[in-house]
C-alpha cells in the first residue's frame, strides 16, 4: 500500500535507540510520583476495613480541626449519578457506579473501597487524620466466591442490579449482572456429528495486572475553577472526561499531562486518586499529590477476574472440530463490567467451528472492581478451551499442534463470534513453532512440554498527532496516547521514514489534553497501530503543503512537483530548479506563508487480529509439586513489526505475566472477607531467577489495512502461555490440572492421589 | 519517635531499660522499616546497634566463630572461613531476601523479628549455635532454640538485646546444610525449611547430628527424634525414610495463605532428608 | 440488499431475530432502518456495538458505506483496552 | 522531637539534610534532596525499584532510615552516567531495548553495577539470582539479562 516512507523503510522495521531512553537509564524520566509543586499537600484515602458494610455516618469533624489539614472529602462531596450508560470518550460508562467506586456512598462494597480523603502539609499529618475520622459501619454478610455470588440467598451487593440478558425479566435483584451469549450453527446437531466429546471444568484466580509504579497523581484547582493534573494514567483524555464528569466540570477546564508510566497492562485505564485529588484540590485551593501505597494497589485498584468455566467440545475422529460449548462466570468484582463479553467472544476465535454457543455470566461480589488486564477476558476462557483442544489431540493421537493446524482460522473463516476474518497468522505461528529446535528437543522423566494459541482482537479508535516541521528542519512529533513500552521509537520511526529524514531529527513527545484533539487511551494493543496511520496522514498534509508551496517558488503546478528521499522537487528534473530537503524549506517557511506542520486525525479502523503459538517446557518435582519453566519459545503474527525489539518485548513479557497467573499469582481471601496477600512478597509475580530465556518468533503476516501493515500485538502474548503451561504439567505428569494458579500445594495433592507419595507410582 | 545509635553495649542496654518496652532494636531494618511502615508497630524509641563494635563483628573464639548480631548478610557469605567451616548456617542467612535484602538483614533480626518461618533460625539451632544476650543484669548465654518462644515473642528479659551468636567448633568430617521451600526461586518466606547438621567417623557412620524445622509450627523446632533417626547410619534409604518420617510427627503447621498443612507436612519430610544428604556429602569431603 | 446479522444478546431486543435483509448503504442508515423496526434496539445501536462489513470490523463509523451484497455482523463493542460496555 | 541533621555523600557529593526518624532514605533522596530517579514500588523491600548502594553495598533504599546514614556514602542511579557518557550497562539497557516502561529500570541498573563491580563474568543463572529482587512486569527479564551480559562483556574488554 501507499505510505511506505517516501524514502523507503530506512528505520521502520529496525532497533533504533528510543528517543526517551536517555531519561529513562539516567533517572531523569518524570513518572507520576515525581511531579511537584510549591505549596503542595498530601492526599491519603481512608479505606474500608469491611469487605460489605451500610455506612451509617461519617464524622470528619476531629480531621478538619488537625491541625495542617486543608481539606477533608467524602461521599457528600460527589455528586450522585443515575444508573445510566453514557459516552466517556470513546468508552461507554456508568458513572452511578464510577462514582460509587471512587468514593462509596451508602456502602463500603470491599476491603479497601475508599470512604474518605484528606489532605495535609505532611504525609504524616494526613496519615494522622485519618484516624481522626469516625465512620460508623453497620458490618452486613460478605460473599467473595463467584459461584456462591450466583446461589440464592447470596448477600446482595446492589438492591436494584437485576439480570439483564434473561427472559423473563427477573422480578428480584441478584449479584449476576448480566447473561450474555454468542452462537452459530446448531450446537446439539454438532455435537451429534462429534466421534469424541471432553468436557472440563475450570476455574481461574484472580490476579492483578502488577505494574511497579503505584498510582499517582498531582492536581491543582485555580479560584477559577480551572485544573490542571499531572498523572501516571493510559488514558489522559480518558481522565479528563471521567473528572469533569464527576466533579461537574468543563473538559475544557481540565488539562492532563501524562507523566510517564510505570507499567498499566490495563489497570491504568480508569481513576482512583485523580477525581479524589481534584476534589481535595478545589476545597483546599492548594496543588494535591496523591500515592498509593503498594497494599492501596493491591486491595482498591482493578484485578482481573477469577471465573468458573465449563467447556464442552466435539471433534470428529480424524479430527475436525464440529462443536464447541462453554459457560463463563466471571467476577466482576463490586460493580458490573467484567471482561466476560470478549471471554465469550474469544474462546473459540482461534478455530473453524460450524457449531458453536457460548454463554457467559457478569457477576459482583465483594472484591475491587476488576479493570482491564490485556487481552481483558481472553485469556481465562482460551486457557480452557486449549486445554481441551489438548485433551482431544491426546484423545484422537494427533500431534498437538497439527490438530490446532487442522482447525486453524484463517482468511475467509467465519469467526466464532460472526463475521469472517481477513489474513490471519495463526497457521504461520503454528509453522514456525513446529521448526523450532525447541520442539524437537527430547524430554526426561518429570518434564513435560505443552502448546496452546491465543487470539485477541485489537482495536484502533480516535487518535491525534501532529507532525511540526521546526525553523531548522527538525521535526516535532506529537501523539496523544501514553508511552507505555517504546511508542515514542516506532512512532519517530515511522515520522522519519515518511519524511525522508533522519530518525534522531525527529523529537517525539507525549502531548497534554490541550494540545492535541482527542486520543482514546494505550490499550487494546492500539496505539502503535493507529498513531502510525494518524501519522501517515500527517506526513502527507506536509508533503502536499510543500509541494504546494514548491509550486508557487517555481512556477509549477503542484502536479508537476513530488516530495521523495527527504526532498521536494520536480517529478521530471528540472536544471531550472534545485531540489530542497526539509531543511532547505524550513528557511523560507515564513516567508511562503508561515508554519509547516501536519495534524492526523482518524478514527482507525480496520486493526486485525493477532495470533499466537506458545511453546514451553517444564519440570515438576514430584516430591514438593514445585514446577521449573526450562524453556519457552512465543511465535506471534505482528504483522508488520514497527520496532522488533519492542515487538519481540511484548512477547517475552506478555509470556511471563502468563507464567505468573498459571503458577502461582492469585488474590487469597480469609474467611473475614479480607485480602491476606496484598504485597509483593505473597503475590508472587516471576522474578528473573523463575523464569528462562523467553525466545520470539516475530511472524509478519500483513493487515492490509494497515500502512505497513501492522497489527497490535501487546494484548495476545498473555493468552496463550495459561494453556501450554496446563497442557505441559498434563505432559508431565500424566494429570490434567483444571485449576489456576498450579501452585505447589495443588500439584502435589494431585501427584499424591495419583502417584502415591514422592510420584513413587510413576 | 526517638532514634538513638549507641556505640557500647551498656549505652544500648541502658536506652532499652529505660524505654519501658516501648523501644525497638534496629539492626538490619528489614522487618522493623516493613512493620513500622505498615503501623504494625509505633516504638517511641528505636536503638540503632549497628554502631555496637561486638555486634558487628565475625571472629574466632575458642575454635568456633562469634558472629555479631548486626551484621549482614552479604558480610557472611563474603567471610571465607566461616563459609567453609559453616556452609549451611551462611547459606540460610543468604536465603532472607533479595540480593538488596542481603546488604541489610541480620543474623540478630531474623531471630528477634519472631518468626516461625525465618531462614537463618533453623540453621542456626542445627549448628547449636548460643545466642548472647545483654541486659541491665549483665550477659548469659542461650541456645538460639530457646530464644523465640512463639511467632513475636521472645524469651527477651525486658532492657535485654541480642549480641552476638557462637557457633561451636567445627570437628572434622562435620558440615551442616539448609534448605527451605519456597513457589518462586526468590523473594518468598519459607513455607517450610529444614536445618541439619551432622558429624560422622571414619567410616562413613553419622555419630551426632541435629535436624531443625521452620514454619511447621509456632516456633521452630528441634527435632531431636529426627537427629536420632539417623545417628548410627550412614544415612541409607531406610535412615533416610526414618528421618523423613520423625521430621513429619514433629511439624504442627497451619493452613495459611503460603501453604496448607498437608503440604508442609509432606514437604518437611522431603527437605530434612534433602538437606541430610547434602551435609552428608559435605561431611565425607572433609 | 445487504445481509445483517446480529450477534449475540441484541437478538433479545428485536424479539429473537438475528437476520435482516436491509438496503442501507451506510452504517448510519443501517442503525436507522433497524431502529425503525426494533425501536428497543436503537439506544444500543449508535454508541455500544462495533460493526463488522464483509469481515472487516468497525466502531465508531457512522459513514462507513455498506456495499448491495455486503454481509454486516453487528456485534458488541470491542474494547480493549478498556472493560466497559453497554449491558 | 527536632528532626535529625545528617550529612553524608551523595554521588561524590556532601549533602546535609534534616529528617524525621521515620523517614526512610527513599524518601530523604526523593522528596528532600530531589533525586527521583530511586523509585518507590513497595516500600517493603520486595520490588527493588529503590535500589541505592550504601557505602558500596546494594540495599533499598526504602529499607534504611534516614537518620541512619550519616557520614555514609550513597550512589543513586543520578550518579551512575559521568557527564555526557552514560555507563555501559546504560548503554546497553538503550540497545537492547531492556526496557519498556523503565520505572524499574534505574533499580536494575544500580543493582546490575553492584554486581559487575564484584563479578566481572556473571553467568545468566549468577545474573537472574542476583536481580531477583529487582522486579519488572514489562519485559520477562529476557533482554535485561541479554543487556547486562553485553555490558559484562563490554566492560571487561575495557
């Protein structure tokens, strides 16, 4: 397609240096803690000690009078929002529920539901105010469990949430928010067709995203009511409707600067502190600074779900997959919104299916509110429909991956969820894994080795940047998306191979929400996809601007005059003129009629999908059902890799995040409700002793609706790896472990029942 | 909150008395900075003894080695001769914590914070090491197995700090080793460890031996049962079994968010006979 | 006339049927010419469904054009990056 | 009570500070001497994003009091580059692209110094142990041991 840099791909495609890197290795990057202002005070939220309880009163009267405290919040100091879905940028949200979630109202619904906020001169101080504050909690029976959240008589969280998506109109409320379904073909006639049928069981925990960087924040409120907000966030646009929304503001009062991120895979997208802040800012008439603390992250910001789910498939005995059924329960934490839509709508994506129907469950019970976690829902319910596609491979004694390749989707496959798919790289991954050394390598005794793929969507939506061409032919580059894992390199990549010009005279930087037109945030593997077309697009406006202005110097019509290898000059040459670089023009830009800059501003559509193929070895021991990852190999379809070595990263990363939840990540609740493990000590992320060289096959099988032909590829890397993780422990130890995370205790239970003590009956 | 850095065990002693229980020792820092972080404890006072000469000290004493209660770590696995002469209780303090927790955390914290599940402690008792305690009635001696009388209590008189440990002499063909379970490779409290030292003859006969256990019960245990198990043998299948089974009757664990007790049970049989075999080896090389 | 078919639980708001034979040339016309069938459906149309014309996935594209003989999935709102969508 | 004055070296520097005693040496080099490049993920001990040394030796700074530094010597991760020329691990962390988001970048890469500086030729199993208690959510490790290993190499050809 067009695009393709006017001077070919000189840096697109190769590992260049990025342009931020210099901060980031010298500690001189600004992430969101270490913003300041003069006369700042210290925001601390006090926090729900009861998983459920009425808030009867609220006293703040002993804070307000500490001395050093400037301002103290509560639920009276937020407006009440009626149950409604309304537009927030691109998303659509209920603000009843944003509102209560920032801030609750008539009950605190978990451990750590924010109740109310202070700010101080001091973190001390504020620290001490908060235990000046008297609530009055009348203590109400909790449920945590999914299922138990779905029994009758269960607690009720909300008195007016009523299923939706069942017939009849339930007459009662429930925890379960919403039933949701997706189906084709006729299930029970496919399942008739079937020679083997494996239905499972699984069940998930839920686990946090785990960025290092806490959430924080620092706002200050003018006496005229405008703001300004530095906050570590993937969506500062995104923060800026949900605050004026809140707090009753303009969006154009508002203006938020994203500091750099210190990780988000999905947490950073909603607000916590930022409307907190405001608030305390506009009663204290002082810049507030807000942090959370690790155990604040841990109890009061988004996990995702843990879930229920049942999976029924059916093959035929050479092979073809002719049905596929799954139920889905998915915790939603206290308010509605799980992922579960896209786990229904993923599970079976990665496959041909005539028949296939799938249902899924949102379901509240007494835990935060879940918030997105890459590829947000796809993981769980393709962890057990690959462990299932295992069972009927070992069923049926094909080759684990020559079944996937037999049922693969590809172009023209109608997808499980409806409509069909364009180029796919599913088979390619699937290929390039099957070449590996890796997957030839022989295994010993207590090793195992498993596979499994992942699908997941990609998105592209409202983007903004702008290209401006400065007096010296430097370039600034301006995007509108957060910066979360090396956009700024592909981005100037892209700039300089548009333009022709050199990739260190491009300076790219994250701009704030006045400055460029609306970004929907960095999520949904989007913001390489769509920054890059956005920036197409502005390149060409400059392109066709100095060739218009080229004309008019010499006396040409623009038709007659290209812009190519960095220069504008006649398509046939010309001994009357000279060509001029960029460079050359940015001398007279004044003088042939002011500024030269170009702003892109699409709603990209047409991202495509990516798929990948996960490979790993592993080791049990059969004495202490420890489990040892020996080797892993993630083959994903990219596309078009902008920046490799940031494509390979969001492989290697999405892969040991997916190590983490098969493992040994999990929330661990008491009996009381309360969250026993909020910490990095006892939620046990992989640390670089635990995990081995991660290798990545960058697979580039182009989106023709792309540019470059790029796909989104930071979400489907942590699909994969829950799968192949559970189909290498089968491998190894001749069981089929159905529920995450297999840690220690799990597995040696399991060898135990099976083996005797010590694996001795193996 | 008052901080003082005394530079004598009398100046510490004397803080400490008079603080009435509201004061806490610093020495690594690594439990109390976590703890006073979390509001766990409020001290008015905290006596900082890392400026104390004896307690950071590592040095020869009557044939064995007297290591100060305040040094670190990284200090211990970087002093040759106590690594040889002590390869288990050395591998155990490097177990507490990271590589950053190393330069800090302290033979003398790790036993005082009063956990059940801390790494040095069983190697500690296997090796028989006596704990020095000062306090305003002058110094005694404490085998380390009677320090800690449950999860944060101490046998500590009040105005009383630990001081150093003495490892006894290192006869010939003696070693000790340590191992503990943890999900990950790092950065995770035992959820069962497993200390033992032994000393055999000539011929390759185990004729003394101590076995301790960590986070299977309210405080670790000396298991003498499971040191019995094995004197006499030289350590063959059948001792082995024995040992594994006596270190099993011995935990009383409970059912945590690190481990169910089912679990620890099993594994303390697996890592006392793992680190059995491991000072085992040592010994017969020496 | 284009073949459109809904996917999933906005079945439930036009009384159980999934398919519609309609001669919308755009997205916007689409969401009107449903609407004007299944007034139920119209709320959900405009701001909480992605729409997918002969395989290629939309949102946000009121101007899309939709072919005579294109095959249009109306499916629920792909987010990504984010969780929230219409119920 | 008064705060405590303290003077100690900072990156080569003397410095003197006042502090509560329960501030921690994080927050003393953050929010008193302004040198945010120490970041705080945990303040547990447990995330290593705050890594200093402490007269030469490889600590979290959230783990040390404030008050307890006095006449000591501190390297951040703001004394690590010298003028313009960013030190090889630096350099390396830049090539390699061993960093997505980098706010655990300047821990790994104090910690990473700390152990050159001992072990010149680490194996990878020698590096993943020793930064095990540097965490990172972004990269899977891969590349930052690729890049410390490139750096070992560097450094030792001089």
């Amino acid at each position: 397609m067009a695009g393709n840099g006017t001077n070919g791909q000189q840096y697109v495609g190769t590992r260049t240096i990025r342009p931020d890197g210099a901060d980031k290795v010298t500690g001189r990057a600004r992430f969101g803690a270490d913003y300041n202002l003069a006369g700042q005070l210290i925001g601390k939220v006090l926090r729900s000690p009861h998983p459920h309880a009425r808030i009867v009163s609220i006293d703040t009267s002993k804070a307000e009078a500490l001395p050093g405290v400037k301002a103290v919040i509560t639920r009276d100091d937020f407006a009440d929002m009626p149950s409604e879905f309304i537009p927030a940028g691109e998303m659509m949200m209920n603000y009843k529920d944003v509102t209560r979630n920032v801030m609750a109202r008539e009950k605190a619904l978990y451990e750590g539901h924010a109740v109310a906020a202070v700010a101080a001169t001091s973190a001390v101080i504020a620290k001490k105010a908060l235990k000046l504050i008297d609530v009055t909690y009348d203590v109400l029976p909790h449920v945590i469990d999914v299922v138990e959240a779905m029994q009758p008589g269960a607690p009720i969280l909300h008195d007016d949430l009523f299923t939706v998506g069942v017939e009849p109109k339930p007459d009662r409320p429930s925890n379960v928010a919403k039933r949701v379904e997706i189906s084709q073909g006729d299930i029970d006639a496919g399942f008739k067709r079937a020679d083997v049928i494996v239905e499972r069981e699984f069940k998930t925990a839920p686990v946090h995203q785990g960025y290092i960087e806490p959430h924080a924040v620092l706002a200050t409120v003018s006496e005229d009511g405008s703001a300004e907000v530095w906050v570590s966030t993937q969506g500062h646009y995104i923060v800026r409707a949900h605050c004026a929304r809140l707090l009753g503001m303009d969006i154009g009062k508002i203006r938020v600067n994203a500091a750099e991120i210190g990780g988000g895979f999905g947490g950073k997208t909603v607000v916590y502190l930022e409307p907190l802040a405001l608030a305390l800012s506009r009663k204290a008439k002082r810049p507030v600074k807000m942090v959370m603390s690790r155990e604040e992250v841990f109890k009061a910001s988004g996990p995702t779900s843990g879930a229920v789910v049942k999976v029924k498939m059916g093959a035929t005995k050479d092979g073809k997959f002719v049905a596929g059924w799954a139920e889905l329960k998915y915790q939603a934490g206290a308010f509605q919104g799980s992922p579960v839509q896209p786990g229904v709508m993923c599970a079976y994506a990665p496959y041909e299916i005539e028949h296939v129907k799938v249902v899924g469950y949102d379901v509240v019970s007494n835990r935060p509110k879940v918030a997105a976690y890459r590829a947000p829902g796809a993981p769980i319910s393709e962890y057990a429909v690959e462990s299932v596609v295992d069972e009927i491979a070992k069923k049926l004694g094909i080759d684990p991956i020559q079944l996937r390749m037999m049922n693969a989707a590809h172009e023209g496959t109608k997808a499980a969820y409806g409509p069909k798919f364009g180029p796919l790289g599913l088979e390619e991954t699937l290929n390039s894994i099957k070449k590996t050394e890796h997957w030839n390598t022989p295994l010993r005794k207590w090793q195992g080795r498993g596979v499994a793929s992942g699908f997941w969507f990609n998105i592209g939506g409202e983007t903004c940047v702008s290209l401006t061409v400065n007096e010296d032919g430097t370039v600034s580059l301006m995007a509108g998306t957060p910066d979360i894992g090396g956009l700024r390199a592909s981005l100037a990549a892209v700039a300089a191979d548009e333009l022709g010009i050199p990739y260190d005279k491009v300076r790219p930087i994250i701009g704030d929400t006045g400055s460029l037109g609306f970004n929907f945030l960095t999520g949904g593997s989007r913001s390489a996809f769509s920054g890059s077309m956005a920036i197409v697009e502005a390149a060409k406006q400059i392109k066709s601007e100095l060739c218009a202005r080229a004309a008019k110097l010499w006396e040409m019509k623009p038709d007659e005059i290209e812009y190519a290898g960095g220069h504008v000059k006649p398509k046939v040459a010309s001994e009357k003129v000279t060509p001029m670089s960029l460079v050359d023009f940015a001398k007279v830009a004044g003088k042939t009629g002011g500024p030269i800059g170009g702003v892109g501003r699409i709603n990209a559509q047409g991202a495509g999908p990516s798929l990948g193929t996960h490979l790993v070895d592993l080791e049990v021991d059969p004495e202490t059902g420890r489990v040892t990852i020996l080797r892993y190999t993630v083959a994903q379809d990219a596309g078009k890799a902008l920046h490799p070595a940031y494509v390979e990263g969001q492989f290697q990363g999405g892969a040991v995040q997916g190590i983490g939840w098969a493992l040994n990540e999990e929330y661990i609740y008491g009996a009381d409700g309360k969250l026993q493990n909020a910490g990095f000590l006892d939620y046990r992320m992989p640390v670089a002793s635990d995990v081995p060289k991660i290798d990545a096959i960058v697979v580039e099988v182009a989106n023709p609706r792309h540019p470059y032909g790029v796909r989104g590829v930071g979400e489907t890397p942590i699909v994969p790896p829950l799968g192949a993780i559970a189909n290498a422990m089968e491998n190894a130890t001749g069981i089929r472990f159905t529920e995450l995370p297999m840690s220690p205790p799990k597995v040696l239970k399991a060898l135990k029942e099976k083996y005797g003590a010590g694996g001795a009956g193996r | 909150m008052r901080y003082e850095a005394p530079e004598s065990v009398q100046g510490a002693v004397a803080l400490l008395a008079a603080a009435n229980g509201d004061a806490r020792v610093l020495a690594g820092g690594t439990d109390l900075l976590v703890q006073m972080r979390a509001d766990v404890v409020e001290p008015e006072l905290i006596v900082d003894i890392k400026r104390i000469r004896e307690t950071r000290a590592v040095t020869q004493e009557n044939g064995g080695w007297r290591i100060g209660a305040a040094v670190t770590g990284a200090e211990l696995k970087e002093h040759a001769p106590l690594k040889q002469a002590w390869p288990g209780v050395v591998e155990a303090a490097n177990l507490i914590g990271s590589t950053q927790v190393q330069g800090r955390a302290t033979l003398g914290g790790n036993l005082c914070n009063g956990s059940p599940a801390a790494d040095s402690v069983p190697a500690l008792i296997a090796a028989g090491a006596v704990a020095k305690l000062a306090g305003p009635h002058g110094q005694r001696d404490l085998p380390v197995e009677d320090v800690m009388l449950g999860p944060r209590t101490l046998a500590l008189r009040p105005g009383e700090f630990v001081v150093s440990f003495l490892l006894p002499p290192r006869p010939p063909r003696s070693a000790d080793a340590y191992l503990r379970f943890i999900p990950r490779t790092e950065m995770d409290i035992a959820v069962v460890g497993a200390g033992v030292s032994i000393a055999v003859d000539g011929a390759g006969t185990i004729t003394a031996a101590r076995v301790s256990l960590g986070a299977v019960a309210p405080r670790v245990l000396l298991v003498a049962e499971a040191a019995q198990a094995i004197i006499g043998s030289r350590l063959d299948d059948a001792a082995q079994e024995r040992l594994a089974a006596a270190a099993r009757a011995a935990c009383r664990p409970i059912d945590d968010k690190r481990g169910t007790t089912e679990f620890r049970v099993d594994v303390a049989g697996v890592l006392a006979r793992r680190a059995a075999l491991i000072a085992m080896d040592r010994a017969r090389t020496r | 006339m284009a073949r459109v078919v809904l996917v999933g639980n906005l079945t439930q708001l036009t009384g159980g049927v999934a398919e519609f034979d309609l001669s919308a040339t755009s997205v916007r016309q689409l969401f009107r010419q449903l609407a004007d069938l299944h007034p139920e459906i119209a709320p959900h149309l405009e701001e909480g469904v992605a729409v997918a014309i002969d395989g290629q996935i939309y949102q946000d594209a009121l101007l899309e054009p939709i072919g005579a003989d294109s095959e249009v999935f109306i499916l629920p709102q792909i987010a990504g990056g984010s969780l929230e969508d219409v119920p | 009570m008064a705060k405590h004055h303290v003077e100690a070296i900072v990156n080569g520097d003397p410095v003197e500070f006042l502090c509560e005693t329960e501030e921690t040496l994080l927050d003393v080099l953050r929010d008193t001497l302004h040198l945010t490049g120490s970041k705080e993920g945990c303040s547990s001990g447990d995330c290593g994003a705050c890594s200093v040394t402490l007269d030469g030796r490889l600590v979290c700074s959230c783990l040390v009091l404030g008050c307890e530094v006095g006449g000591r010597t501190i390297e951040t991760i703001e004394g690590m580059a010298k003028g313009e020329t960013l030190h090889p691990l630096q350099q390396r962390f830049l090539e390699h692209a061993a960093l997505q988001c980098g706010i655990c970048t300047p821990g790994f890469l104090v910690a990473s110094k700390a152990l050159l500086e001992r072990n010149p030729n680490p194996t990878e199993t020698e590096i993943r142990y020793w930064l095990a208690g540097n965490l990172c959510r972004c990269t899977g490790y891969d590349k930052i041991i690729t890049a410390v290993q490139d750096a070992a190499g560097a450094m030792r050809k001089g």
